[in-house]
C-alpha cells in the first residue's frame, strides 16, 4: 500500500518508521524542514515509567482526574499500557533518556502526577532528543522525505460526505499545487496554538490538518478545550518556563510574595495545568502586572545542571532565576480536540488516520495531564500506522456528541490579519471566557470569513486554516455551557483579556 503521513513531529515520525516497517511504501510530508514542529521544542518529558509504588493503574487514574471526567477508559488504558513499550522502542532508536550513576533512568514528577514517572533527556530538551533519534531512523529507512510542502487539501471524491473517502492530498509546496495519491492518508499536523496572541507553539501551527479535516467532512470535537500553559516567560517571544521546575519546588508568588495558588487547590503549583493557569492569570488582572516564579530555594548550581536551556535562556533575557523569582504568564499551549479517532487512528473517513496533538483520541478528556502528549504521540502514532490495510466499517468510528463534521466552507481565504484574530481569540475565547465575549467572537470571526477570498499563498492558506478552525472553536466553546477541564465560563467579564 502507499501511504503518506503528514507531519514530521514524534507522531508523524513515530508512524512513518512502523508503516515502512510494515511494507508500505511510506511517504513523510512536512511543512517545512525534516523534524520540526512542536516535538523538537518539548521541554518536559515523556510520562509511562513507573517505578517502586507506582503502576499503569495509578497513570491511568491521574489521566482521569485530571481530564475532567471526559477522557475515555479505555484509550486512557491503550496509553498507560502500551507506554513502556513506546518508551522502549525509544531508546532503542537511539534516544538518551536521562540516567543516574547506576545507569537507571531518572524518574521526574510533575504537575497532578501522583508518582515520579517521567523521564528526560538533556534535562529539559527532551523533545529536540527524540527529535533529533527519530528523524536519524527515517532517513536510514529510506522513507520519501518531502519537505517545506504545506498540505492544502485532503482528496476525496465528490459526492456527499458519508459516501466520502480520502485518497491523497493536495500540497502546496514552491508556489505550485500538487497532488499526492495514496491508499492511506496519517494526519500528525499537531495542533493551531497560532490561534492566540500568547502561544508556545512555533509559527507553523496554524491547524492545518484540523482545517482540511473539516473541510472532507471528517468528525471534529472538544476544540474548546485549549490548554495554557501557566508559566511562560513574560516579556519578549514566548519562551516556556517547564512545568518541571515547579515539580523541583518552585513556587509562584504575587506581587507581595504570597504562594496564592493554594487559595484555589489544595495541591498549589502542582495542580493541574488549567486550574494553575487559570489562577495565574485572574492574579496578574488583579494586581495589574506577572506574577513571579520563585525558584531561588533549588539553588542556582542544581537549575543550570537540572534546566540547562531555561536556564540559559533565562539569563539571555537578563534574569538571574537563581536569585531573583522571574516574571510568567500563560499561553496557549496544547489542543485536546481534534479530528475523531477510534483506538487504532481511524476517523470518521475512510483511508483518513490521525495520531497526535491534531487527533482527538479521547485520552486528554478536558484538560491533558502533563508528559501525555509524548506519549500519546507515541503510542498511537504507531497504532495508526500498524492499523492500515486493516479494513474496519465507519459505523464503529466513535463519533462523540458535539462531533463536527463540517462547517460552511464555501470561502476560504483570510478576511482579517492574523495578529487581529489572535487578539480576539485571546481575549474572548482564551483562558476567562464569558457567553457574550464567546458570541461576540463567534460573529467576528464568521464576518472575517464573509470577506474572504480564495487563497493563493501559503500565509493565506494559513490564515484560511486558522479561521476555518477559530470558528470551529468558538462554536464548541459557546456551545459547552459548563466549566469544566480547560474550558472556562467566567463570571467576572473585567478579567478578560488580562
């Protein structure tokens, strides 16, 4: 079978080794050089080693709890199960995962893990370590590499959408379209963290697999749950702050010097992610300025040996965090919907597969719990992979209640600047949303679209993506009347925009 993955993330990577492992002929599109994205700036680590007390089990139950109670059993038991072996796969491909004098990988903890389970490598460049292995591996497999080709279009027949399936792509790639055809199509374009004014995610992540998704007709659901990240280095270009040094004992501290995050969680800073940021951020409105990570009391000698690249960073910026706490603010982070996948990949089209931050696999539920998204990258990069050539009927693809499967599409093109529509996503349907601000939003964005025109350049085509899946967000987002996971409706409209 020919197949072509999209994206050369740990997802993407992950899957073009076990589709040309397979006997596939195995095609990797990337938007731009081999290997970039959002894996190779990865901080953190990968969660799914589980030392004395510690159990696939006790993951499970942290993914749970910190989902919200909207993640799914039983993908939560794919992942904590088939996690060592991701993790060992890994290692054998060449990643140098971090290690005491015993030559035993270190174990880390970090925010709403009960247990230290997640290791690293280079300290705080995990990511850019499997990166850098991955790509290696596929080169030496002489898989077809494509590079700086922006997938336009995902192509399927033209009759209605339930007789639909997916036999290539479109690319952009030099200013000139071309068609690439396959008997299957694997999704790893991550996510659309380009859709705030504050974001950790690269310049490429502009939601461009989600988009062509919506446009096939696939399913799409829960892209109203966003994940901001809490501590991102205030001032200048974004630059994340790992969750890691809070798990080492950082602390955060207002304006007077208080550890106020225990007023919202009995767990402070060690609670989950939307509850930490959330805080952060109806802090820093009402004291009208950042607060402060404190991490003095690990010592300067441990965070340069421990966070080699924060540290450096940091004191390129003109902080020294060994002796003076520095100034964070969230930012958008990670997107827990995505395109609908059953437990092998699958989407609601047939010979269409998705794995990674672009998928929606039901793991994350409301809020990801912190080093899964390696993992589910892992995991189920692989099992999409493994999974094609296996026919399954599309009735068996779970498609969960608010699934989207199209949104009018007819114009496609931008009819506003990007830094307008990240100014407006920030501020109505960021991190403290209100029903009139997600409404006001929503019609924004619907009149952005109505002055559309058809794109021709890879920045309008970006644009396209970015407000085709803004609509989409703001429509779930007005939708889920509730607070729950990392979807917030406040109640104190003055805090918006923060």
């Amino acid at each position: 079978m020919n197949v072509v993955v999209v994206g050369s993330g740990i997802a993407g990577l992950t899957a073009a080794l076990h589709a040309s492992a397979a006997g596939h002929r195995t095609s990797l599109v990337t938007k731009d050089a081999l290997g970039g994205g959002c894996t190779a700036l990865a901080q953190g680590g990968i969660a799914g080693v589980y030392g004395p007390g510690d159990s696939p089990a006790l993951h499970a139950a942290d993914t749970l709890t910190a989902g919200a109670g909207l993640s799914d059993a039983t993908a939560v038991d794919v992942l904590v199960e088939d996690g060592s072996t991701r993790i060992a796969e890994l290692i054998a491909r060449g990643v140098a995962f971090d290690r005491d004098a015993e030559g035993m990988l270190l174990l880390g903890r970090e925010a709403a893990h009960s247990h230290a389970r997640i290791v690293h490598a280079g300290g705080d460049a995990t990511g850019a370590a499997i990166s850098r292995a991955l790509v290696e591996r596929v080169r030496e497999a002489g898989i077809e590499v494509i590079e700086h080709a922006l997938l336009v279009d995902l192509l399927t027949g033209d009759g209605p959408v339930h007789d639909r399936a997916v036999h290539g792509i479109r690319l952009l790639r030099r200013n000139e379209a071309i068609d690439l055809h396959a008997d299957a199509v694997i999704l790893a374009t991550g996510g659309a963290g380009q859709l705030y004014a504050h974001t950790t995610n690269p310049a490429g992540a502009t939601g461009d697999g989600i988009a062509a998704a919506l446009r096939a007709g696939a399913a799409v659901t829960d892209l109203e749950f966003v994940q901001f990240h809490p501590t991102v280095l205030a001032g200048g270009d974004a630059f994340l702050i790992s969750e890691a040094v809070r798990g080492e004992g950082a602390a955060l501290i207002d304006a007077d010097g208080r550890r106020f995050v225990f007023d919202a969680h009995p767990d402070g800073e060690l609670a989950p992610r939307d509850v930490v940021a959330g805080v952060v951020a109806r802090q820093a409105a009402l004291q009208g300025s950042p607060v402060r990570l404190d991490a003095t009391g690990i010592g300067a000698a441990r965070l340069a040996e421990r966070f080699p690249t924060i540290d450096r960073v940091t004191r390129e910026r003109g902080f020294d965090w060994g002796r003076e706490p520095i100034p964070v603010t969230p930012a958008a982070h990670y997107l827990m919907g995505g395109v609908v996948t059953d437990l092998d990949g699958r989407t609601s089209l047939p010979g269409l597969f998705a794995a990674g931050e672009v998928a929606r696999t039901g793991v994350h539920g409301g809020n990801r719990l912190a080093s899964n998204s390696l993992l589910e990258a892992a995991v189920f990069g692989a099992r999409a992979a493994d999974a094609v050539g296996h026919s399954i009927s599309r009735s068996h693809i779970p498609l969960p209640n608010g699934a989207q499967s199209s949104i009018s599409c007819d114009l496609d093109g931008g009819g506003c600047s990007r830094p307008a529509l990240q100014h407006l996503m920030w501020d109505r349907v960021g991190l403290l949303r209100t029903p009139d601000g997600l409404a006001e939003a929503l019609d924004t964005i619907r009149s952005f679209r109505a002055a559309s025109s058809a794109p021709t350049t890879r920045a309008e085509h970006e644009d396209a993506n970015l407000l085709l899946v803004a609509e989409a967000t703001a429509s779930a987002a007005l939708a889920r009347t509730e607070s729950v996971g990392a979807h917030h409706i406040d109640c104190h409209p003055a805090l918006i925009g923060a």
